[in-house]
C-alpha cells in the first residue's frame, strides 16, 4: 500500500454531562486505539485469526488499511463553541445544527471525521454507505457500544457483549463504502435466506454468504455458499459479538483505501 493517512476524529456526545469530560477524552481516546489496532490488523485477537486463517481458502493474510486515527485537536470551524483551539475535539451536549432528528451532518462540523454518541433505542450505530467529511457527516454510535473500558456518567459505558469498540469498527466500515458480508438477502440478517438469492458486497475475497451470523461461533466457522469456503463470521461487517469479529479482508482494506483516496481527491481538486 500507499502512504498512511491520518484522520483527525471529533466526538460528539450528545447526553453527555460537562462535567465529565476528562471521562469522555478517555473513552473516546480509547475507540480511537481500538480503531489504530482493528484497521491495521494490530489488534491483539489478531492472533486467533493467525491460528485459524489455514481453514479459509486464499484468505491467510487479513486486510490492514493504510490510514490511522486521532482525536482532532484544531477548531477549524470556529463556529463551535465549545472547541477549544488545542484541546481534544470533544463536544458535550452539543446541539445540532440539523436539530435533533437524524444528526448525520452538521455545517459546523464540516471538515472533520465525525462520531455523535447518542441514544438509538436499540440499534448499536448506523452509519451512511459512503459518508462525506467535506459535508460533516457522521458516524451515529449508541452510548452502550461506544469505546472500551470503563464507562462515563449519564450511561455513557460500554457493555457487553458489544464492550469492545467495534461497532465503531463496523460503522466507519460503512462510512468507508463497506457492505455487509452477506448485504442483499432478503432482510440483511434473515436466517432463511438462501444462496444466490443475494447481491453480495461486491469484493472478491469476503465469501458469498446467503445471512448474518450472530453470537459467537466456534471455529472454524461452517462451509459459505461455496464450500470448502467458509463463513467469514469473525469479519467486521458481519454482525456477532465484538469479542468474536477480529478481521478485515485485503479486498475490504483495499477498498476503504481507495474509497478514502477518492474523497481526498475530490476535496483537493
Ligand atoms: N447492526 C449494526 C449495523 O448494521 C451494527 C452491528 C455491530 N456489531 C457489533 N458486534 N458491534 O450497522
Ligand atoms: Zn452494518
Ligand atoms: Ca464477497
């Protein structure tokens, strides 16, 4: 690959209480470890992928992208106001520009990789296929599923099973132009879908796969659609625990690369 590329991240908790920040730097600092390690496969569970990979057909290396993450530290948009030039971009019941029904973009965040950490009534995080920094979108990430380690008041805790920052992992997949493993069945996780009935993610090396898998699995997986390939549960953009997903695939790594290149030209033009 190419030379890596730094991506300055603001954090937005929306229920935040102010005086938690040092709590919420820390949390958030964390996601953003956890997002150095997953996106260039330096996590430490890379060793169970290493000890199984032998079991998934072409697939012995996992895919490490060339970008890493930070927390943004510059208040370019200076419209924020509780940015503070130098300080970690942290804001803490921030109101949208947008108001308070769909915050995926905000005009005062243009510019920046963003998270907004708010209540989503139970979905973990949604994200939109394909995000755009230069129009201040964001990664919508749940209060239970964001970082890891110790929680922050107002419920701001990471909890099990999904205590681990994938989510975030999964989001900015997404963010990223990432599909499900097994996207176009029917209802993007029915267990009854059948092979061939769906459009797949578009990327070579992710085995067709007709559903989800959730939970756990033990390993190796069972046969995909085309055995001997095998399910690629332990894949981030499948949907187990975040204890048991643990790799990306060189064709993920390489199309977030390029997806990422692509923005940048765009924006420099
Ligand atoms: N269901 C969410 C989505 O489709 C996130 C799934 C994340 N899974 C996890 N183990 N953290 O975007
Ligand atoms: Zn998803
Ligand atoms: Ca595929």
């Amino acid at each position: 690959g190419g030379a890596t590329i730094e991506i300055p991240v603001a954090v937005h908790f929306m229920t935040g209480n102010t005086n938690d920040r040092a709590c919420l730097e820390a949390l958030a600092q964390r996601q953003i470890d956890v997002l150095n390690a997953d996106y260039s496969a330096s996590n430490t569970d890379i060793s169970t992928w290493n000890a199984i990979a032998d079991n998934y057909v072409g697939l012995d290396a996992p895919g490490v992208a060339n970008i890493t993450f930070c927390l943004a530290t510059s208040n370019h948009p200076a419209a924020v106001p509780q940015l503070v030039e130098g300080q970690p971009a942290v804001t803490i019941g921030y109101n949208f520009a947008n108001g308070s029904g769909f915050p995926e973009t905000d005009v005062n965040f243009q510019g920046y990789m963003n998270f907004v950490v708010k209540p989503l009534n139970g979905l973990l995080g949604y994200s939109p296929l394909g995000g755009s920094v230069a129009n201040g979108a964001a990664v919508v990430i749940d209060p239970s599923t964001f970082g890891t380690g110790g929680g922050c008041a107002n419920g701001i805790a990471p909890s099990s099973p999904y205590n681990l920052g994938r989510t975030t992992t999964h989001e900015l997949g997404h963010f990223y132009s990432l599909r499900h493993t097994f996207n176009g069945d029917a209802t993007q996780g029915d267990p009854n879908a059948v092979c061939g009935s769906g459009t797949g993610d578009g990327i070579a090396d992710t085995p067709e796969v007709a559903s989800a898998t959730y939970g756990c699995p033990s390993n190796p997986t069972p046969f995909a659609c085309n055995a001997p390939e095998r399910r690629l549960t332990m894949n981030y953009m499948d949907y187990v625990n975040d204890a048991c997903m643990y790799m990306f695939t060189p064709g993920q790594a390489n199309q977030v690369d390029a997806y990422i290149a692509g923005v940048l030209a765009s924006a420099f033009k």
